[in-house]
C-alpha cells in the first residue's frame, strides 16, 4: 500500500491537509472520505487500508478548521465553505484516477457534506455513497428557543463555542474513547455558532432535495447512538429517489461505527455493498 500526505489550496486561500492510501496495483474504483466534526481524516487509516487491501484507492482530508488544516477551530462562516472545498478536492482527485468509479463515503457532518454535493449540477457521475450517523434529523431534535437563541447569537458572536462534544458517545470501545483526549488533531469544541447555523440550513436544503438523489446508496447507523439520532438516517433512506438503497441499522452500536468494537463487521457490510456496485 502506498500512503501519501499532501495539501490543496481552497478558493479563499487556505491549506488544507489532504490523504490518499493507494494499491500497488490499478485500482478498480476510487472512494473519497468526508468526515466528521472536531475529527480528521487519520482517524480512517484503518478503514482506508481495508478498502485498499480489496483494490480501492482512497482518499480524504482534513476539512478547514479540523486536524492538519488551515481555519478557526471548529468554525465554517458558511457551510457553502466546506462543500465547495469537497467539489473542488474531488476535482482533483479526479485528475489523477482518470475514468475511475467515483463512491463518496461520508461520516456525520460529513454526511451533510457529500450529500449537498450530490445536489450540485456540476459534480461527476457518482457510483455511489456510504453514510454513516447522518444529522438529518438534528432540528428535529432541538426546541425552538434553542434554534432561535443560537440564530440570535449568531448575529453578534458567530464564532462562539456551543457545545463540547460527548465523547463517551463515541464509541463502546475503551481505546478509541482514549483517543479523543489524546489525539493532538481532535478538536473537542464541537461546534461553533455560526457552524450550526450552517448546518441546520444544510440539513433543511438537503431534506427539500432529497428526491433529487438518485445515486445507489447504502446508509449505516447505529440504534445507540446517542450524538445524531437514527431517525436523521430512516428519512434519508425514505427520502432519496434511487431505486437502489439500503438501510442497516445495528443494534446497541454507537455513533462511530467504523470504531465499534464490532467494526470488522461494518467493513465488511461496506466492502460487500461496493463490491456489488463497482464495475467489473
């Protein structure tokens, strides 16, 4: 396996660190990672070394203000932001793996992220998308006041932290729970004002729209899950138009599936699905 750092330059001018994980040999499709928030994209070297061990090249990075790149901590002034980085990232991963099957597998916020992509009229043709513990229900599951007063705030103060992340509902496995205070890439200020704002926009747009995804699609979630509630992933599922999608909800499993003590299984759920959906 080959693995190779880089960096790509944004439209506003910020370095963002990038990833990619690549066979010895032709790869027979590419999958590009967009992960979650206040992590960064070495937290799926493991998983990106599962998938190249099957022949897939892989490749991610760290979303502006998260892990190795450039940006406040934690803060996106628009959440047009991160999405167009993704566009313009895919662009140029798509330079380099020429006429390749192209999966897009996103994690939580990165969820919102790949499918806000799949919405533009300007990406490539998608083989497919991976979700795992997709927001869409994040405003459901707020109050109103909550919602208002955050809107409030972000009129005077945006970049104020909100909430500190939970880590104990990570994951049930005791090493990676470890790895959120250790981690000197993991940012424990989980969002920021002016990103949630973002976020719920996203999450209202993406939910108009989702008729408009047609792609195949497979959707994970964990049923104890206790950062993004199922229900996020169920209407997903119900909402998107291709012919072809699948839901798996796992049993006691918690947000990061890829990090549950059970994450051979997800793997290979994963790896099973994209096998069945790469050309031969």
């Amino acid at each position: 396996m080959q693995h190779l750092s880089s960096s790509f330059t944004t439209a506003d001018g910020l370095k963002l660190h990038s990833e990619a994980w690549l066979p010895e040999s032709e790869s027979k499709a590419v999958i590009i990672i967009a992960h979650g928030v206040a992590e960064h994209i070495g937290r799926y070297a493991h998983v990106a070394a599962y998938w190249v061990e099957h022949g897939y090249a892989v490749y991610g990075y760290d979303h502006r203000g998260h892990g190795q790149s450039d940006g406040k901590r934690g803060y996106f002034d628009s959440f047009s932001h991160p999405i167009n980085d993704f566009a313009r990232y895919v662009d140029l991963v798509k330079t380099t793996q020429v006429d390749k099957p192209l999966f897009l597998y996103g994690h939580s916020m990165g969820t919102l992220i790949v499918l806000a992509y799949a919405l533009r009229a300007d990406r490539p043709e998608l083989h497919g998308i991976i979700t795992t513990g997709a927001p869409l229900a994040i405003d459901d599951n707020l109050p109103n006041f909550v919602i208002s007063a955050v809107r409030t705030i972000n009129q005077v103060v945006p970049d104020a932290p909100l909430v500190s992340i939970d880590v104990t509902g990570m994951s049930r496995d005791p090493a990676v729970l470890a790895t959120w205070t250790t981690d000197p890439y993991v940012n424990l200020t989980l969002l920021r004002v002016r990103t949630t704002v973002g976020m719920l926009g996203t999450v209202r747009h993406i939910r108009a729209h989702l008729p408009d995804i047609g792609v195949p699609i497979l959707i994970m979630h964990g049923e104890g899950d206790r950062i993004v509630d199922p229900s996020g992933s169920m209407q997903l599922y119900d909402g998107v138009s291709s012919d072809d999608k699948t839901i798996k909800l796992y049993a006691e499993l918690y947000h990061e599936l890829v990090n549950e003590p059970e994450r051979q299984m997800i793997l290979n759920d994963m790896l099973n699905w994209l096998d069945e959906h790469t050309p031969a």
